[in-house]
C-alpha cells in the first residue's frame, strides 16, 4: 500500500510538468502550411517533438523553421542578399547551429524588419537556446506584424509555460484552438496546459477532443490518462494507458505497472 502511495504522489508530482507539443520537421517541404507561408512537414504518429516523462513533454530537439524566403520585403536592399542571408539561418538551424542561426535571422530583421517570417525564426533558435525571454519578444513581434501567424503564437505559448505563466499560456493556446479548429495538436497543448492548474476536466475534453481527430495519437491517450487518475477514475486511465503503451508511448508502461495491474480490469 505504501509503495503504492509513492507511486501515486510521484506520478501526480511529475503528471502536468511540461506541455505543447508541435510540429515537427522531418524534411524540407516546399508548401505553406498557411497563409503565413510557414514551411514545414509534420509526423502524424510519432511524438518525439511532443511530449516530457510524466506529462508527455516537450522535447526541443528538432523545431520547425519557415524556410521560404521568397518575398522579403527588403527596403531597397537586394533581395538576393536578404534571401542568402534567410538561408543560411535555416541551414544553421539544420545544423543544430543556433547561435549562428540566430545571428542570420537578425541580419535579415535589420534588413526586412517587417516580416513576420524572420521573427518566428529568430524566436526558435532562441528557444532552442533557452533564451526564453527574447524568443518571446521575437515571437511577440512576430504576432504583432500578422496576428494570426499561428506558429509563432503556439511557440509563444510553450515559451510562457516554460516560464511558468499559465495564464497567458492558455491564451495563445485558445488562439490557436480559434485559427486551426481541426488540429489535434493544438487540443493537445491546451489540454497539458489545463492540467498544469488542475483544470482536468477541462483537460479530458481536450483531449477527447484531439484523440477524434487523431486517433492514434498516444501522448493524448497517455495524458488522458493522468487527468482521469486526477479526477480519481482509475478505470478509464488504466483504458487510456493501455491505448497509449499499444500506440508506442512506453512511458504508459510504467503506469500501468504502478496503477493498474491487479486492479481487476483495465
């Protein structure tokens, strides 16, 4: 019983530690995801940029630059050199160069420093080094030039629940709910964040939400599961658990070794 207990409070502890996932890079792809041109390719069923142990987390490791240079506006200043200078900031990032990428993406705010396109990009590489208060004020610009750049909103979201602001987390992630309504990411992130203030109701429906539109989505399920041990429904979570750990979420595994085995059904 006491082991059991210690199961329960550490997983409760690390449960809502980390939220938002997003889009992850798997190659270069040439279509705008949007009207903001924003340039990437998702991975419907792999969650390696989506989710922390516990909460499924957020892992940094890759990120999603707007690579299309194309229609910079640059002042008068030759536009060939603008989008040279665009390039070699996406392919620092390629390179796990950040520092170097970040220095690019100022040389062309310097240059076009109207476009949303090199703010995003800058408040990535600062993200990625942790630098979290000037990727917020990279993606705030970002968000001030064209406010429905939906990507930089979603980043900037991650960017205040890692600076513990739930409050304005959940704002951008309302925003993001609002500008992509059939996004199961985006009912993901807000459910993790629901859950960082003990909103797991809210946080099941999110959920619920994002595993209608993906339903083979294991961070959802595995999620779903902690929110339902919050609200004391250990049936459910041992369900959601087990769709998480047959989906490839191994994380469940543990769960379900600490809650739910002997427990007379799952």
């Amino acid at each position: 019983m006491k082991n059991n207990m210690k199961r329960i409070l550490l997983l409760l502890t690390i449960a809502f530690l980390v939220s938002c996932t997003s889009q992850q890079e798997n190659n270069t792809s040439t279509e705008p995801e949007n009207d903001d041109a924003e340039v990437s390719s998702v991975k419907k069923k792999e969650t390696p940029d989506q989710a922390i142990p516990g909460f499924s987390e957020v892992n940094i490791d890759e990120i999603t630059p707007d690579t299309n240079a194309e229609g910079l506006d640059t002042q008068g200043i030759e536009s060939q050199q603008v989008a040279y200078l665009f390039q070699k900031g996406t392919a620092a990032y390629d390179n796990n160069d950040f520092e170097s990428g970040v220095q690019y993406f100022k040389q062309v705010i310097a240059k076009s420093p109207e476009d949303p396109r090199a703010y995003y990009n800058l408040g990535l590489g600062s993200f990625k080094l942790n630098e979290f208060h000037e990727a917020l004020q990279a993606f705030s610009k970002a968000i001030q030039i064209s406010p429905n750049h939906s990507l930089s909103i979603q980043y900037r979201g991650r960017v205040y629940y890692m600076l513990g602001d739930f409050v304005k987390c959940l704002e951008d992630y309302n925003s993001v709910v609002e500008l992509k309504p059939n996004d199961p990411i985006a009912f993901y992130n807000r459910g993790t964040a629901r859950g960082q203030i003990k909103d797991y109701l809210g946080a099941i429906k999110d959920f619920d939400r994002a595993i209608e539109l993906d339903p083979e989505y294991a961070d959802a399920f595995f999620n779903r599961g902690l929110a339902n041990l919050n609200q004391g429904r250990l049936h459910d979570a041992c369900y959601d658990w087990e769709k998480a750990y047959a989906l490839g979420h191994y994380e469940a595994e543990k769960a379900i070794r600490g809650y739910c085995e002997g427990q007379g059904g799952e």
